[in-house]
C-alpha cells in the first residue's frame, strides 16, 4: 500500500465484508502532538476475542480462498514503522473499529494519498453502504456524509461524471480549506 | 467556473446536469446493464485496482455504455489481480485477470462492445466472485 488512501480503500473492505452499512471514515491530523490518526468504525459483525487476537497476523483470514490475510498486517507495520501502531475494537453484534496511529513528521509516514478520490470509489462500489468522512485538523472541520449527498443529489447517481468530479473538487476545496496535509 | 465548496454548489451542478443525462431508470432495466466488478481486496488495491476502477468508470461513461460498477473482494486469484468480472446482459460473468489500463480498454473496445473473446480471461470461473 503506498498512501494512507489505499489502506482506507482496504479496511472499507473487510468492513463492507462484515456486512456493515454505516462506515465511519475519522482522520484528524495533530500537529501539536505530531499525530495522524485514521480511525473506521462500522456496524459490522464484528469479531470473537479469539478471531481479534488473530486479525493482524498476516497468516490468519476468515477467508476460505486464500490462506494469508495482509490487510490489517500490512496497516499495522506501516504505521509501527512510522513510530505509531494499530489499535483494534470489536465485539460480536458491535462492529469493529480499526485505529491507525502515525508519528506526523516521521519519515516513513505514508502520504495521505486522495483521499476524496477513495471516499467516491468507496461510496459508487458499494451504494447501499453510507459512508461518512471527518477530516480534522488544527485549524478546522470537514465531513460529508453519503446520505447528505444523496439527499442533495435525488435520483441522479454519484457515478455520473460531472457530479463525481463535483464531488471530489467539494472535497478537495474543503481539505485545502482547513489545510489538510496532501 | 467557481469554486464548489458547499452541498449547495453540488445541487446547482446537479440541477445542471439533471436534464442533460439519461435517468438509469428511464433507460435500461437492470437486466439489461453490463455488470463490473472491480476486485478490490488487500491483493486488488496493492496490483493498481484503484486506477482500474477508476478507468472503467470514467470509459464506459465516455462511450455511453450502460455499466453499473462496484467493487468486490478476493476470490484467490491475488497472482492475476487487478481481476475485474463482467457480466454482460443475459450471459455468464467472465473474469479477467492483470486488469490494467490497457487491458481495461481492450475489455471495453472487444468484450463489451463487440463481445469478442479476448485473452487474458481466467477460465475455471464456475461461480462469480462472492467474497
């Protein structure tokens, strides 16, 4: 994986693959304590203690076709090498939150990547989930939230072209607004 | 042309382009729409599936075709990924594997246009992708 974008894309993933359809996408970029934290929580099914023990082992998948699981695996040694870790919260019927902790100016701390663009992929890929994304940082706010958008939007799909790229511009606009790191 | 920043400047290009395009609804059925699935796992996202889906999206909205895209995990074909399965109306869904730009076109241009064969698909696909 080579931006943060990505490992979003993948946690979305595992989540949409728990059955969840509300995944809470939370960035908040913390310079006063060189912090950028990615959180996704969902309703999904959520795991046993013994399945959370086993989830960031890349040798462990609840998966029957194929043997190695490198989601979380992959996650967590990204953010271990840039001075953070991965912190997981799940019970059975209370879905599961992933947290993602970098170090903010450490070198190895992937780029955030496009973020706008992963939100829309998330969101036209799987249009019966409703996805919200918070972004954070020291000098504001930004969320959207895909029933806000559908509202807005009525019987006009997300996926028609001038609206996506409407889309990721209010997107985009916003983070530079509260001057989201890129 | 301004700076969208608000919900608001959303709905004004909603309203623009409303009349413009042709409601799903309106058009095709469901049965009728050409079905893609983009693989999009761990394996998917690390091989370019992004860029693929992208692609596919912005492609088959170019040549008018009536596409409906969404993503789909794994089905252990991680050593061909990007794998991306396209059902066509009233036909089996065939699975594609190394998806990239190129070959995305080439699956667009021959597969979906004129229903040609092509290489490149992974043949013991019984079933499609549930994952």
């Amino acid at each position: 994986m080579k931006t943060i974008a990505d490992h979003i894309l993948d946690i979305v993933q595992n989540s949409t693959r728990a059955g969840a359809n509300l995944i809470e996408i939370i960035v908040v970029e913390d310079r006063k304590r060189n912090l950028y934290v990615v959180e996704i929580q969902d309703n999904g099914a959520g795991m046993s203690p013994e399945v959370l023990k086993q989830a960031t082992n890349p040798f462990f998948t609840s998966r029957k076709t194929r043997k190695v699981g490198l989601g979380l695996s992959l996650l967590k040694q990204n953010a271990e090498q840039a001075g953070g870790g991965l912190q997981l919260f799940s019970a059975p019927g209370k879905g599961t939150t992933v947290q993602a902790t970098f170090q903010f100016d450490h070198l190895d701390r992937p780029a955030p990547g496009d973020l706008a663009e992963v939100f829309l992929l998330a969101a036209i890929g799987h249009d019966k989930v409703r996805f919200c994304y918070r972004h954070t940082t020291g000098s504001g706010s930004f969320s959207i939230d895909t029933a806000e958008l559908a509202e807005t939007l009525g019987e006009v799909s997300l996926a028609v072209g001038e609206v996506r790229r409407a889309v990721a511009e209010l997107i985009q606009n916003n983070l530079e607004a509260i001057g989201a790191t890129r | 042309m301004e700076k969208i920043t608000s919900l608001a400047d959303l709905k004004r290009i909603k309203e623009q382009v409303q009349s413009k395009i042709k409601l799903r609804e309106q058009s095709a059925s469901a049965e009728k729409l050409v079905q893609i699935r983009v693989g999009m796992a761990t394996c998917g996202i690390a091989s370019g599936a992004k860029e693929t889906m992208s692609f596919l999206i912005e492609e088959t909205e170019h040549q008018a075709i009536d596409a409906v895209i969404t993503q789909t995990g794994c089905m252990g074909y991680c050593y061909a990924e990007p794998t991306v399965e396209v059902t066509l109306p009233g036909r089996q869904p065939v699975i594609f594997g190394h998806v990239n730009r190129e070959r995305a076109r080439e699956i667009i241009d021959r597969y979906i246009i004129k229903g040609e064969l092509i290489d490149g698909m992974i043949p013991v696909n019984f079933k499609t992708i549930d994952e």
